[in-house]
C-alpha cells in the first residue's frame, strides 16, 4: 500500500452502508491519519439503486460484482456491510485477495463459519476489524479504563440489555432479519451480540449460560423490500405470510470466565417505548457504572470511598479534554451521536494497519461473541446450561 492514501470498496448500500460511508468520509478530517481513506467503490445489490447510493455517498465508482471488486489491484480496504449470511463468503474471498477487512457484527451466522473467518484472515496475515461499534463510545471506552486501572474492584455483576420496539406490530414484515437463514438469529444476534461484546470488553469472557428465547409473532406478511428496519414498514392485511424463525427475544444468564462474576442478558425487539435502548451495569467492590446508549455522551458513577454524607451515582460528561476520542471533537459538552462512533470505528483501523498488537475488536472477538450466541441458542433449546466451547 505505497503512497499516502487508502482505497476502500464497501459492500451494502443501506443503514450500515450509510454509517460506514460517513464514517471514511469523515475520518481525516478530525483525525489524523498518515494515508487518507478514499471512498473507491460502493458494490450493491441492484444497479440503479447502488448507483443512486454511490453518487448520494460520495463514492467514485460503483458496482454490483462484489467478487469482481474484491480483487482489484486497487482495493486495500473492504469492508463488509451485507446481511450476515454473505459475511462468510465475502470475507473468506476478501482474504484470498489480500485485503484488510472490516465486517460488521454478527460476524458470522454460526460459530463454524465465524471460525473459518479467522482462519482465513490468519493465513492470508491481513488486518481485520469486527464492527462492534458501542465499544467507540467515549463513555464506554473511559468506563474500560477505569476497570482496568482497578477503580471499581472486583466484578460482582454486570447486567446489560438491548431494547427496542420495531417489529412490536405484527404487520410489519418479515425483512432479511427475521430469517435464520439470512439472519442467524433474531434480536439475540442483531442486539444481543453488542451486549455480549460488551460484556467481553469490559468484564471478561463468558463461560457458560443458561437461556431461553421466544418468538412472539410467528408469521408476517411478506414483503416487497426486504431491507431496512423502519419502523414505518407496513404490509397488506391481504398479503401473503411467511413464516418467522429467528427469536423476537432473548433472556440468559451466564458466568464470568475465571472470576466470580454474574452476568444477566435481554435482548429484545418487543419493548414498547424503548427505540434503541442499550444499557449495561456494572458492580463492584470500590464502585459502580452504569450507561445507557440514548444518552450516549454521559455514564453514571458510585465511588464506594466517598464520604457517607456525599455518596451516591454522579453523572460523568464523557466530553472533557483526556476522555477518550473527545479531544478531537468540540468543546466539553457539546455532545457527539452515533455516526461519531463509526468515526472512531474507522479510526482506530486505518490508524493502526502497521502495528501488530491492537486495542479494536478483531474477528477473534467476533468468534468469541458467536460461539456465545450459540450456547445461548443451545441452552434456550435443551433448558440447561451450556458451556461456551
């Protein structure tokens, strides 16, 4: 990769694809960075509408032959954005290739596949980001550090859940997402794989887990756009259904490896009110955290060692010059959103394609999250508890 740029080609033209495309085009203009991102080539499904997204993004080219792209001579970076039944075969292929890869979360749909990611990332020996995007959070990222440096103890309980309410209406169609076959699971690998991330990166592995899952609306009607989670998606009343086999919940419990940590998990699309509610707490013997996503900038704080007349949660603005990512942003309390963690995503990758040893999730997180997702899975179907292999 000579020269002081990177090309980067992008596969999937939607939500994630927007973020993504934001992300590169925002970096190097608050970051530094020694080779500057150029958005090369955005590759789609459909030729009109890759076209309109790649204009609309501001991409050079566009194409709908992910294969063709993945080759290219001129391609350092691919980053995968598909529904997660192509991650497999576009990241094994990207490997082959030689290029570095970022690839959304859920890495894989199965712990197999996720496994031969890795394996092919290895023996090709190139770089590679699994996209857990809450991990950029300069609230999250500051909590970490705080663990690491020891100020909350030891770790009683982490509690974590991802709500939301999209789906809630049993005439919103069935989209890629509720499809095992597209999708791998339901709200337990859409959502539930960031709070077992986060569970990983701030605490520790889980070890085992017991579970169970459930399907709410068994069939929806089909729909004539399978993309997207938008709330306004509506069917027919006389359109045809089809049947629904991810889960539309999932509750499980699980056990910190070699520690005496609790974990409690709820991952759900069927929680009225909550749009995109992602929590977590954490507990231990010198204090507390909590934080949630929808107020993304602030985490709450108990310090045991406080005097008893003084004690109690303290609200810490995450925005302050030293707190992670923020001096590259606005002045203290002038808050940053969601596409800023993408940002700090991209970031963290392309700043760091020299070095050996990196501090982002990398598809052995990736595995480490999905092998999870499958015990949750196998726990929830035999009703005991499984260990996390």
């Amino acid at each position: 990769m000579p020269g002081k740029t990177l090309n980067i080609a992008l596969i999937g033209t939607k939500f994630m694809g927007k973020t993504h495309s934001n992300a590169f085009r925002q970096v190097d203009k608050f970051f530094d960075l020694k080779k500057k991102p150029v958005l090369k080539v955005l590759c789609g499904r459909d030729e009109e509408g890759t076209k309109a997204a790649a204009e609309k993004m501001g991409w050079e080219e566009w194409s709908t032959d992910w294969k063709k792209v993945v080759h290219r001579e001129d391609i350092d970076v691919v980053d995968v954005s598909s529904p997660g039944h192509l991650h497999h075969p576009m990241v094994i292929e990207a490997a082959k290739a030689g290029k570095h890869i970022i690839c959304e979360k859920p890495l894989a749909n199965t712990s197999k596949e996720a496994a031969d990611m890795v394996r092919a990332v290895n023996k090709s020996g190139v770089k590679h980001m699994c996209g857990f995007s809450y991990r950029f959070a300069p609230a999250v990222a500051e909590i970490k550090q705080m663990i690491q440096r020891g100020e909350l103890g030891d770790i009683f309980h982490f509690r974590a859940a991802y709500q939301q309410d999209w789906i809630v209406d049993p005439n919103f169609p069935r989209v890629w997402r509720l499809q095992k076959k597209h999708a791998g699971s339901g709200a337990l690998g859409d959502i539930g794989a960031h709070i077992i991330d986060m569970c990983h990166n701030l605490v520790g592995q889980v070890a085992e887990v017991a579970a169970t899952t459930q399907t709410f609306i068994k069939e929806r009607p089909l729909p004539d756009d399978d993309t997207g989670i938008s709330r306004n998606k509506r069917a027919g009343k006389k359109a045809k259904k089809g049947k629904v086999d991810v889960d539309d919940a999932a509750v499980f419990i699980g056990r910190i490896a070699g520690t005496n940590t609790l974990a409690t998990f709820e991952a759900t699309r069927f929680a009225p009110g909550r749009r995109n509610h992602h929590t977590f707490e954490i507990y231990g013997s010198k204090g507390s955290v909590t934080w949630n996503l929808e107020n993304m900038n602030v985490f709450q704080y108990y310090n045991s060692a406080d005097p008893g007349h003084v004690q109690g949660f303290r609200q810490v603005h995450a925005t302050d010059p030293g707190h992670p990512y923020a001096d590259n942003w606005w002045p203290p309390a002038h808050i940053i959103g969601y596409e800023h963690l993408f940002v700090h995503e991209v970031y963290d990758f392309l700043s760091t394609l020299g070095r050996k040893n990196v501090a982002y999730p990398t598809f052995d997180d990736g595995l480490n999250c999905q092998k999870v997702l499958d015990a949750v899975e196998k726990a929830a179907a035999t009703k005991r508890w499984i260990d996390v292999k």
